[in-house]
C-alpha cells in the first residue's frame, strides 16, 4: 500500500470499525462472530483498497461488506447448527432403542454397533467432544468454555468430526 492508502484505511478503520461491530451484532447476536465480520470487513478493505479509496461513498462500502459477511456468517452458524442437530438425533436414535439393552444398543448384536465404529473411526479426544454435544445434550458454548476454545472453533471442529466420520462410514459400506 502506498503512504497515501495507508492513511486513509487508517483514517477509515478508525471511524469506523466499532460502528461496523455494531452494525454486525445487530444482525448477529454474537459479539465474537459480529467481530470477525468486522475484522474480515477491513480485511477485505485493505485487499480491495483501490476499490475503497476510489467508490464515492467509502463507508457505504464497508457497510455493504459487512452486511454480506455477516449474512454468509449466520447462515454458516444455522447450516452448522442444522447439522449438529441431525447428528445429535441419529446417533440418539441409533442407541436408544427402548427394548435394546445398553449392551445391544452399543454393538447392534454381533456387528459393530454405531457407538463402536464411531469410537474407531475417532481420537479419544474427538469422540469425547462429539459425545458431550451429542449424548449429553451440552451446547457448544458450554463444551467450548471447558475445552477453552471460542465457540467458532467448537462449531469447525464438530464439523471436521462430521466430515471424518462419513469418510470413515462411507469406507466401511464400500467394503461390506
């Protein structure tokens, strides 16, 4: 960036950064989400800062990016959600049936039950984080606050579980 792009991203991040948090936690109720759009606003300023330097109306700039940012964002925490959901039933489903005991309901009788092949098919780690959002019911905020991470990193890595386990589940039905 030229002296002259750097001083006025400054003078723009400076005026207006909190108003485009703000703006963000109104469409997203989730201060650490409203501000990585924020973040991710002037981040795609600095990338297009000859766009921004240039538009008539820079700050109406930066508020059109970040409403898209945080739209694409609530729309990826209600897509994750959704999923974790879904996960969430099948696997409830899959282990409680009423008139299987606990042992039948883990190992299915002779093959491998579900709870089992998701036991291989993860790290200990991963199957006791996956087994807290799932089976005992706790929301990511709360699995994230004991695992000390931010509630983004809950929901990604919940996501990679996933995306682990139908690699795993897919294998297994193409060999069987």
């Amino acid at each position: 960036m030229t002296v002259e792009q750097e001083e006025f991203f400054e003078e723009l991040y400076s005026k207006y950064f909190n108003k485009i948090r703000l703006y963000a936690e109104s469409v997203i109720p989730n201060e650490e989400r409203a501000h990585e759009v924020a973040q991710d606003t002037f981040h795609e300023a600095v990338r297009k800062i000859d766009e921004v330097i240039h538009h008539p109306n820079p700050p109406a700039w930066l508020y059109t990016t970040a409403r898209n940012k945080a739209r694409d964002c609530k729309r990826k925490y209600l897509r994750d959600l959704k999923r974790c959901i879904e996960l969430n039933r099948e696997m409830e489903e899959a282990i409680a049936s009423p008139e299987a005991s606990m042992d039948e309901r883990l190992t299915c009788g002779e093959s491998p039950g579900v709870m089992e092949r998701t036991q291989r098919a993860l790290t200990p780690e991963e199957f006791r984080f996956l087994k807290q959002l799932t089976l005992e019911g706790r929301g990511h905020a709360e699995v994230a606050e004991e695992w000390g991470i931010t509630l983004w990193t809950s929901y990604k890595r919940l996501q990679r579980i996933r995306e682990k386990l139908k690699g795993y589940f897919r294998e297994r039905e193409e060999e069987e």
